[in-house]
C-alpha cells in the first residue's frame, strides 16, 4: 500500500459555478476585496461569516480582504467624517478605496435610504449610479448588494409591513440597475426572508433591522449561491494528482448554534481500488475510489476546528484593521503623534493575514490517503 500524505485543510462543498460573474470572473488567487457599505457591511467584521466563504473558492492561495462598511452612511458617504490625512464623506470612501487597489468591490447600501420610502427611490437610484460610476475608475469588478429584509420581531417594535414594501421596491430597483451596468446582483432581502420562513423561531436581526450572527451567517451564505455556487451544501473537495491529493475547496462554516452536519467527503481521480482516509494516523473510513467519487460521509468535528479557527483569525484581523482605519482617538489635535499608531496598526494586520494565510493552507502531513490494490 501507498501511504500519501498532504495539508489538511478545512474542507467544504463541491460546487459548480453558475452566475455569470463567476462564469467570466470568479474568485482567483491574489484577489484584493473591498466590502463597502453601511452598517450592514461595517458589523460583518465582527463574525467574518462573507470572507471565509470566499476563501473556499481559492484554496491554499492568498487574498486580502478589507472591510470599509461604516454604520450610518449612505450612498452618497454622507456618515463618513474627516480624519487623519483624510477628507469627509464622499472623496474619504474614494481616496479610502482607491488605496487598497481592490479587484473586486461588494457594494452595500439601501436600508438607510428606504425610510424615505417609494418617494426617495428616484433620488437614491440617481445616487447610487453615480456612486458605482466613481467605483468603476478603480477597474474592480463590482457587486451590487441589495438592502436586507426589515425582520418583525413583535411589538413594541414597529410593524415593519410597510418598510418592507419599500424595500422590496428598492431591491427589485437595483436589481434592474445592477442589470443595465451588467453587474452581478445579490438578492439578500428575498434570501433572509426565505431563511426566517425556514426557521421562524430563530431570530436573524437583534432589533429588526441590525443583522445578528445567524443573519450574517445566512447573508454569507446567500452572496456564496447567489455569485460563485450553485450547490453550498456541506460536501467537501480532493482531487487526486500522481503524486498527492489538492484540495478543491475548504469548508464552509458551521452555522452558529447548530450541531454541523456531517462532512461528505469526495475524493476525485483515484485510482480504481479501495481507499483508506485518515486523520493524523487514525483511520476515519474506507470506500471504493467509485464511492470516494460519488462522496462518503465523515464526522465533521476535525475540519470544524480549523475552518473556525480561521474564521476567528479573520475576525481579529478585521478588529486590527478597524482600530487602525477608524482609531477612537482620531481627533485634529492628536494628529501630531498618531503617525506612528497607524504604522504599528499596519503591521499588525499585516501578521494577522499571515496567520489567516497558515490556517488557510492547514496543517501540515495530518491527513492521508492510503491506497489499496488496485483493481483490474
């Protein structure tokens, strides 16, 4: 027998690529992502839920993701005030973007917007026209993102039956934007409506409006099937090589809350013959190369701990990156001296990539495929 050994890496769905975004542009290696919006955006980087789904598209390669989402702005950069080194509103979101020389743009706006109801629609679709045209000069793709859904949660909260009319409204607008731009679409309002009908009793949003940890995992989720999968169910990749098994994709998430599922392993290209998986000298099970092909199930606890240590590495990245990006001290007369913090801030966020880049790649010689006789 041939005892073959590779990186364990945290491993997730086998899944086809069906937008057309994903068709003529999908997520490569070397990708530099911007996630741009309002408070829907900015909170996301305490959960990491929307990165560590991308980074199962490109398995063991690097990416940067930066998270510029600031609670209360609107498409015209309205909450975005003046800082160090940095004008206000509207020029700081695009001197900020442009520094990061992104190549792909996520685009978050409308919820703010939608209180002025079908009235405001007009002005808003006018702004954020103008808002991707001055995104389209950093020649990134771009994402349009649509509000999410206004969760009703019971009195005394607001009936939100009306808001949710407008944002329908909203949504089905830039949809037909996103199309005259030929830019991808990202229904979130539909898919969050959809995951709260699923599971009623399990609350998405802590005050209606403000996505929780559940929300943003199903936004996650959502911007996954809706941009670069087709199937983003709990199956995870290999493909045999002549001399080692690549990953195709890592896993996906746990969703919070929720005992994982059990991983369903495939295994693709193996030779004809029985094969033997194990995890760190421990044999997990053995199947014929045909059901390696087809996908045999696995206890998903040892690709869990890694692809949620990943997840927490990226969202200490995230906090690195906004105390250094929005620091709370960020005040004129403190501008003397503040040069350095930002240095440091850098650095830090840049070892903190390093890290994510470790967890991504997985650890070392712990997984194997042993194979058995071959078969006539």
């Amino acid at each position: 027998m041939t005892l073959i050994r590779l990186f364990l890496v945290p491993l997730i769905p086998l899944v086809a690529a069906s937008a057309a975004f994903a068709q003529s542009a999908p997520i490569q290696p070397g990708e530099r992502i911007v996630l741009l919006g309002n408070a829907l955006i900015e909170h996301e980087r305490l959960h990491g839920y929307i990165e560590t789904r991308l980074r199962r598209h490109v398995p063991g390669a690097k990416i940067i993701v930066r998270n510029l989402g600031w609670a209360g702005d609107t498409i015209r950069g309205e909450a975005r005030s003046g800082g160090f080194q940095n004008p206000e509103g509207m020029p700081r979101l695009i001197k900020e973007v442009k520094e990061l020389k992104p190549t792909i743009i996520f685009v978050g706006y409308g919820m703010n917007e939608s209180f002025a109801g079908t009235e405001g629609l007009a002005g808003f679709l006018q702004g954020y026209d103008k808002l991707l045209g001055d995104l389209a000069t950093t020649k990134a793709r771009l994402v349009v993102l649509s509000p999410t859904w206004h969760e009703d949660l019971g009195r005394p909260l607001p009936d939100p039956a009306e808001h949710n009319k407008a944002l329908v409204a909203y949504t089905a607008a830039l949809r037909t934007l996103a199309e005259k731009r030929k830019l991808p679409f990202i229904d979130l309002h539909h898919a969050l409506a959809a995951a709260k009908t699923a599971t009623p009793t399990h609350a998405l949003t802590s005050n209606g409006i403000l996505l929780n940890e559940l929300g943003y995992w199903h936004m996650a989720a959502a911007i996954e099937k809706q941009l670069v999968s087709t199937d983003a169910d709990e199956r995870v990749g290999f493909r045999w090589t002549d001399k080692d098994l690549a990953p195709t994709l890592l896993m996906a998430p746990p969703q919070p809350g929720t005992t994982p599922a059990q991983a369903l392993v495939v295994l693709q290209g193996l030779p004809a013959g029985r094969h033997t998986l194990k995890l760190s000298g421990v044999e997990l099970t053995t199947a014929a190369a045909s059901d390696w092909e087809k996908g045999v199930r696995l206890p998903a606890a040892p690709f869990i701990e890694d692809i949620e240590a990943l997840r927490k590495s990226i969202v200490m990245r995230n906090d690195l990156f906004f105390r250094g990006w929005r620091p709370f001290n960020d005040h004129s007369r403190h501008w003397g001296f503040m040069a350095k913090d930002f240095k440091l801030f850098a650095e830090m966020v840049e070892r903190q990539d390093d890290v994510i880049d470790n967890l991504r790649i997985g650890r070392a010689a712990s997984l194997a495929i042993v194979a058995g006789e071959k078969t006539k």
